[in-house]
C-alpha cells in the first residue's frame, strides 16, 4: 500500500501544481501590462538559461537525431555477420577492429555500432508510441472524471487506483503476457496501460481545479453548454502539467521497454535490433565480452537521462512554487 | 430579441425578477448548517437598477449565485422563489436554467482576468455566447461580436477580438466580460462588484457603460457592491444586507440623506470625505461580519452596533416599516437612528 500512496501523493501534488500554476496567471497577465511577459515566455527565458534543461535537450535532440537518420549513419547493416569468419571456441564476440571500432555482437558476427544506432529507432517507436497511447487512454479517463464527477468519477478513479496499486513492472509484465505473439506493438500496448492511470489521476485532478475556477463558473453563468465547458474551458487549461509528466514518462517508457525487451517480452525478431533485447542476448557472453551489456546499457541510461533531465526542469519552470 | 421586443409584456415599473423569502444553507454530513442567506426579497423592473449592499460575507454574491442556479447542488439548500417574468427559477432543472444562463439573465463577476477563458481569444468567447443561445455560425457570431466590443468601448475591436486575456489592460478585460454578458440582450443582468478590481478611473468608465445599458435598453441591473459610491452613481433602490438579511432597504436618496439603521450609519460612516466636519479619525464598525451570531437570538448586528440593549440581544427584529412614516423605507432595527436623535458620531 506504501509504495501505492507515495505514486499517489506525487501525481496529486503534480495536479495541485498545475491548480497553482493556473491561479498563477492572473499576475502573468498583470505583468504583461507593463510590457513583461506571460507564463510561458517567462518559462521559456529560465528555460534558456537552465543548463539542466540545455543538457537534457542536447540529449534529446541528438537522440531522436540518430534514430531518425539511423539507416544512414550506421556504417552497416545489421543484419549480416561480417564478422562471421573471425568467431572461434575461444574467442566467440570478435573485437573492436578497423570499420568495425565496438567489435561484433556475439557469434552472428553483426556490427555493434551499427546495431546500436539502428536500435535507436526501435526504442524511440516504442517510447513515443507508448507514451502517447498512454496520454490519449490517460486523457478520456481523467476528461471523463473531471468532467462528469459524481459516480462516473468514483468508478473511473477506482479503476485507475486498482492500476497504481500493482507495480508497473508487474503490471506491463501482465499485459505483455497476455498477447500470444510478443511483437513491439505489443510492448507498446504494455507499456502505454502503466503509464494510463499517471495521467489520468494527473489530469482529472487539474480538471477539478478548473471547475472550480472563475471562468468556467463564468461560462456557466452564460448558458454555455457543458460540451464545450468541458473541451474549451476546462480541457486546454489543464493539459499543461499533463504535458510535462508525458516527457518524464517518456523516459520511463524507454527502460520500461528495455526491461520487457530484456526480459523476452519484446519483438522477437533480432533483425530490428532494440536496446533491451540486446542487452538480454548479451547475458550469455557476459563473462567474455561485458561491453555486450555495457554499451546497449549506456545507451538507455544517456536516453533515459536527458528524457528526464528534460522533463524535470520544465516542471520546475512551469511550477511557480519554485520560480526565481 | 431587442429591447423594444419585450416591452409590452412588460411595462417600465413592473416587476421583471421578483425575489421573495430566498434561504440559502450551506451545510452537509457532519457539518453543522449554516444560513448564508437568511429571508431575502426585493423586485428589480426594468430599467431598473437596485444595489445588494453589504460587507464581504454578508450574503449579496451567495444570493445572486443562488438566482443564477449556480450553487453547487450539493450540500446547499435553496428556498423561496426568485420569480422572473412569470417562472420561478428555482424550480427550473440545469437543462432549462442553462438556456436561459446568457438568454434572459446574465452576470457579470468581479475579477475580470480570471473569469475569462486564458487559452480562448476574446472573440471566441464572445462569440460563443451567440452560437449557444441565437444559433448564430460561427462567421456570424465573429462579426457581431466585433459589434458588441465596438459597443462596450473596445478601441480597434477587430484586433482585439483575436487577442487573449492577458493581451487586454483590466479595463478592456471587463468590457469584454460585458461584452460576453450583453451578447444575447439579457433582461436582467447581475454584475457582482465588477468594478472592485479596476482602478478608479476605469471604474467610472465601466459604470458608465452599465448606466448606458439600463438607460438604452431597459435591461434591469441587479448590482451588487460594497462600494457605496458605485450605489450613489448607478442605483435606485439600495438594499442593505447583513449576516444574510436585508437590514434596510429604501431609495437611493433616502439611504444617503436618512440612514437610519446602525449599520448603513456605520457604512456611510466609513467613507472617508474631505468635506466632513469631523475631525478625527473614521468611523469604522468593529468587529466583522465573520464575528455574527445568527438571527435566531437577537438582532445578528448587536454584538457590533453602538445602540444595542437587552431587547437586541433577546429578540430578532423584523423588517418594517420606517417609524416616521416614510414610504418604501423598510427597516429591520429595534433602535433605528431616526433624524434629530443622531447621536452615535459625536
């Protein structure tokens, strides 16, 4: 129950965050009479100036960077064991040499390097899809509690409490094990039911705030219907702190399918090579060649670092409790 | 509809909203109730304008919610009638309060940025308005709020309709919530101090574009306010209320020339003048609202008011006539301070 009250407590300060952050824009707009600017400029100026959030972005761009042109930049394909001739009984992963600078990826032969960057893709399909999956299941959940309260309220929280209470590990385990064929879509799909319940408790408690906000009674004191109460009023105003949790989410996505893909959930198919799967294979010549593990492992902790990086310091920007 | 459209099924002097014994609790599981508003009545016609006078917490913003039927349902308890051209608007269900929310009968609030949409230009605001209640496309609704902005005093209203909130100065903002709230020709409009989060200047500008309505258009305007400056520019009618209850209740004129309830005393009292031939600190009312006892034993003012005796704190008194036979000026006082026996302020 513990571990289950802490994730709640967290989304729910997240969710008060964003009450205050609304409240909050009143002075933004009273700054910007005397020529300051609004929330989100003055956001962006201490966003430029974070070098957390500069590394982070640095990270992040390079990243999706690499998977977007990751047919052009790897050296081979990755695929073809080149190195096939070079594996022998006593030295099955061939080294780093000319062309091919972190050796083979075990007794197949296949470039490292290239298999790294090409798995880039995979991992950046599966973060990205995951996430907005769960954003989108996230956000009809949350709009529908926040919305209707009452009963429909009580069920939709009910349920997403029941999600939070298991661990999303066990959880994404869970579900992967219920699809017969393990597939990337399946680990997306996973993936994507952890991260529902995060959103939606986020969203549904700064949908809350917003109906109880002065513009909202205003639209309501004009006749305006709940329909666009609901998706002009409400909705749009408290999407922002829902925003910023999906880049923190993001990076939970990325190791949340490497675990997975590790532990033999993911794609099968080791010809789409992914940074999970290849850290799994990797057990097997771990006493021989450790960069096996190493270098894929690098590769999720530097992604999943800037993800964070990221996302940590938009919230603090955005979150004018900690504003300098 | 126009104004002209109305006016034979209403005449001028007619009630348009008739408000009688309204009683609002809050209350709820394990909370004790508590009488927010406490048996008020009063008539507003059209082209009238009355005032809800009072301090913070007195009951004058509770009142105008409950007419609006936007208390929340639950944990409140509403009674008494709040007649409007025949219906009784509180036996309406949200559906059929909901179409005439905008229609028939509008508000307006106090602070004017936090009751606009941030994430919706102005324009789209306005324009909604018209689509929910006149069936308007969208063009159309953009064009004739570029009218209705035009209309409230909004410079370069084409502009402007596509600009957000905290685009506008404070003043433009309430223009605009105005705007919002005459966008369907009301008959009757609440403004709820609107004026209380602007500077003096501006606020002189919005009451004026109030006093044009009411005179225009016939709209009738509930106006509530602690500001009695705002009451001497724009009402009527002034209806004092305290803990809930209305305390007095008369004219304009005759609220400023006799007022005669302790606490209207104390209120014009606080008004700080330069005129004034006392010299001296002002006369502030001790104590706050949030110190009342309820009605039920005494007068809820005694423990405040300077002419309290025994019989203030024993029995409540009721709302009557004024002692020296003045008509239309009510009273709820067991001492009223009736001319030539003015004693409090020397």
């Amino acid at each position: 129950m513990n571990p289950m009250q802490r994730k709640k407590d967290r989304i729910d300060k997240l969710a008060e965050q964003a009450a205050g952050a609304s409240a909050d824009v009143p002075d933004a707009g009273k700054v910007a009479d005397t020529g300051g600017v609004s929330l989100i400029a003055s956001a962006w100026r201490r966003l430029r100036r974070n070098p957390v959030f500069l590394v982070g972005l640095a990270v992040t761009v390079l990243f999706v960077l690499i998977a977007i042109f990751a047919p052009l930049l790897a050296p081979h394909n990755g695929q073809t064991g080149y190195l096939l001739n070079q594996v022998t009984p006593n030295d099955p992963v061939p080294g780093g040499q000319d062309g091919f600078p972190l050796g083979a990826d075990g007794q197949t032969g296949r470039d490292l390097l290239s298999r790294l960057i090409l798995g880039s893709r995979q991992t950046l399909i599966v973060g990205v899809c995951a996430t907005l999956a769960g954003l989108a299941g996230g956000v009809v959940l949350g709009t529908l509690a926040g919305a209707f309260g009452g009963w429909v309220d009580t069920v939709v929280m009910r349920l997403v409490d029941v999600m939070l209470s298991l661990p999303s590990l066990l959880l994404a385990i869970s579900v992967a094990t219920l699809f017969g064929r393990p597939s990337q879509w399946t680990l997306i799909v996973a993936i994507s039911v952890v991260q529902v319940p995060i959103f939606a408790r986020l969203l549904r408690g700064s949908m809350l705030a917003q109906r109880a906000s002065d513009h909202v009674l205003a639209a309501r004191a004009l006749g305006v219907k709940r329909g666009p109460i609901t998706f002009r009023h409400m909705l749009p105003n408290s999407l922002g702190p829902v925003l910023v949790q999906a880049t923190l989410v993001l990076a939970t996505s990325i190791i949340d399918a490497a675990a997975l893909s590790f532990l033999g959930l993911g794609n099968p198919d080791d010809s789409s090579p992914e940074w999970g799967q290849m850290l799994g294979k990797a057990q097997d010549y771990f006493d021989v060649a450790p960069r096996l593990a190493f270098w894929p492992a690098a590769c999720i902790v530097v992604v999943a670092f800037g993800f964070t990086l990221m996302g940590e310091s938009l919230r603090e920007a955005l979150d004018p409790k900690t504003r300098r | 509809m126009s104004a002209a459209a109305y006016e034979p099924e209403v005449r001028a002097g007619d009630s348009l909203l008739s408000v009688r014994d309204l009683v609002v609790e809050f209350g709820g599981k394990g909370r004790p109730t508590f009488r927010a508003v406490d048996g008020v009545s009063f008539d507003v016609g059209p082209g009238q304008t009355i005032g809800l006078v009072g301090e913070s917490g007195c009951g004058k913003s509770v009142t105008s919610l409950a007419i609006m039927g936007l208390l929340p349902a639950r944990g409140n308890k509403v009674a008494g009638s709040a007649t409007f051209d025949g219906t009784d608007l509180l036996t309406l269900d949200q559906r059929e309060m909901s179409d005439r929310r905008g229609r028939d009968i509008a508000m307006i609030f106090q602070d004017p940025l936090s009751s606009l949409n941030p994430v919706v230009p102005i324009g789209v605001q306005v324009a909604e308005v018209m689509q929910r209640h006149q069936g308007l496309k969208k063009a159309q609704a953009m064009q004739e709020s570029r009218l209705l902005l035009d209309r409230v005093g909004i410079p370069d209203p084409a502009r402007r309709l596509k600009e957000y909130p905290h685009q506008l100065s404070g003043g433009m903002r309430q223009r605009a919530l105005i705007a919002m709230a005459l966008a369907c020709k009301p008959r009757l409009l609440i403004a709820d101090e609107p004026t209380t989060a602007l500077d003096v200047t501006i606020q002189a500008q919005i009451l004026e574009v109030l006093r044009e309505l009411v005179v225009d258009s016939g709209t009738a305007l509930i106006m509530i306010t602690h500001d009695l400056g705002v009451v001497a520019g724009l009402c009527d009618e002034v209806n004092v209320m305290y803990a809930g209850r209305i305390v007095e209740s008369a004219s304009r004129h005759e609220i400023f020339a006799r007022p005669e309830h302790p606490y209207t005393h104390g209120l014009l009292g606080s008004i700080p003048r330069l005129d004034g031939t006392r010299a001296g600190a002002l006369h502030a009312i001790p104590g706050s609202v949030a110190d009342n006892i309820p009605w039920t034993g005494g007068c809820a003012f005694a423990p405040r008011c300077t002419n309290a005796t025994a019989i203030c704190r024993e029995q409540s008194p009721a709302l009557e006539a004024d002692p020296t036979g003045i008509p239309d000026h009510l009273l709820r006082c067991h001492h009223p301070i009736l001319p030539g026996t003015d004693s409090t302020h020397e």
